[in-house]
C-alpha cells in the first residue's frame, strides 16, 4: 500500500508531467503557427507554376512587383468595355489552378480578373506574414490602378483573403468589396478551435477584420454558408453588424466553406454589383 508521502510524489509527478506536455503543446503551436495559417506548399499550388500554364482563359501571365521588392505570379485577363474587373484574393490554400468554374462565370460576363499568388506561395517570392499579404494586395490594386478607374475595380477576397480584402479596402477607394466565407478575425478562428491555448496572446497574423471593416467606405457584399466547417457562420453575421452601409448579407443554407460558388455565389454577385451600378 503507498503511503502518504509516495502518494504526494506521484501527485507532483503526474503534475509536473501535465504542465510540461502542455508547455511543450503551446511551443510547438507558437513556433509553427504560420503553417497553419498559410499553406504555400501544395500540389494545387505547384500546378500554377507549369509553363504554359493559365488558370484564367483568355489571360496572360505578370508580374507584380511589391513595394519592398517581392515578386509576385500573376494572371490578369481584361474586362470588355463597361464591365468590372475583379481584384481576387486567394485563400489559404491557393487553389487559383483548380477554379475553373468560378473564372468560367466571370469570363462568362465580360468581367475582368487579376488573380495572385501570395509572397511565399508558388511563383512568387518571400515569406508569408499578414503584413506581406498586405502588402502583396496594395501592390496589387496599384498594378490594377495603372489601367482601371477604382469605380471599375471589384475587390473580392476568399477566405483568408477577406481578412486582405479588408485590410485593402480600408485604405483605398473602388467599386465594392466581396468577402467570400470571411472571419471576423483569423485569432478568433483560433481561439475557438483552440480554447486551451492561449492563442489571442501569441499569434503574429490575427488579421483583425473585425476592428477594419469599420474604415472601408465601399459597398460590401458578404456571403457565408450556414454548413461552413471552416470559418462558423456566426462570424459573417457579426462582421456584417461592423460594416457601414451599404452593406449586404447573403446567407446561403447549408453551404460548406468552398461550395458557395457551385451553389450560386455568383448570381448574388452580379444582382449586387447591378444594384450598385442602378443606385
């Protein structure tokens, strides 16, 4: 039978043991924590660097260059004459070679598009962080600026890049903003995947769109599926509550986080962005 001193040794032991497992479960998330927030390393991503390749029909393939010096693999296709071009930004993942469906429903309209990948992700240079996306975007929209007017110019973010999207179009004048599957930030998304951790004290990229979105002076549409598995709905309802007018909502039932294109995505966007044009 242990005695009472054995028992308190196993006690602190066992003690001693839980604390540190989760010491070393908070170390290893804080030294990671981008590759989970950015996934540059895919073999979706790596089909975007095949020569030859487009994943946008009709567009041609550029480069970008950003303000401190990265380069970044771009594919713009033009508008036809009255019709708007889409700034788009990707998500985590950068799945721009397997989208075919969403680009075949722009080109379908006339519109335009300037799809790219991120610094760090495949083609372009440098190391992702949410200052770099950032910065990647304004790079970007100038790039755009240089052949369109900003009335003519639709900013559009998945995901991720609604938390880019936001950032981006709090600081610049355009046409509209799209916010496809948005977080109200990425360190909210965190923490309620993680609420042992105490993540809202080490993320370097919280991408608070929630503290942002307030700042963007632009039509906005937000659209979210009620099924998403990713990013909960709650999250669109409470940054729509955010945004300044005039602002939309759609809610689209039982969708997932990347089904909302097959599940008409695109016949909210143009009724919106028609609304817009009627006033």
């Amino acid at each position: 039978m242990f005695d009472r001193i054995d028992i308190r040794h196993m006690l602190r032991q066992i003690a001693l043991f839980g604390i540190s497992a989760y010491v070393g479960t908070v170390g290893l998330m804080y030294v990671s924590q981008r590759s989970l927030v950015f996934a540059t390393n895919t073999d979706v991503g790596r089909k975007l660097l095949t020569p030859g390749f487009l994943p946008i029909a009709g567009s041609k393939r550029i480069t970008i260059v950003t303000a401190d010096g990265e380069r970044l693999a771009g594919w713009y296709a033009r508008p036809q004459p009255a019709k708007p071009v889409f700034l788009f930004l990707h998500g985590k993942g950068s799945g721009l070679a397997v989208m075919k469906w969403r680009w075949q429903r722009i080109r379908k309209t006339g519109a335009g598009v300037l799809a790219f990948s991120y610094r760090g992700y495949p083609g372009s240079t440098g190391t992702p962080s949410e200052t770099g996306l950032i910065a990647d975007a304004n790079a970007a929209f100038a790039w755009l600026r240089q052949r369109h007017k900003p009335d003519e110019i639709v900013i559009h973010g998945l995901s991720l890049g609604t938390g880019v999207g936001v950032a981006l179009a709090a600081g610049v004048r355009a046409r509209a903003l799209i916010l496809e599957a948005p977080f109200t930030a990425v360190v909210d998304v965190a923490a309620e995947r993680y609420p042992f951790l105490p993540v809202r004290w080490l993320m370097w990229d919280p991408f608070l769109s929630r503290e942002r979105i307030a700042r963007v002076r632009m039509p906005i549409l937000i659209a979210h599926g009620t099924g998403d598995t990713v990013i909960p709905y709650h999250h669109a309802e409470r940054l729509f509550a955010r945004a300044q007018e005039p602002k939309t909502l759609v809610t689209m039932p039982g969708s997932d986080h990347n089904t909302l294109v097959r599940d008409g995505l695109y016949e909210h966007i143009w009724r919106f962005l028609q609304h817009d044009a009627d006033g």
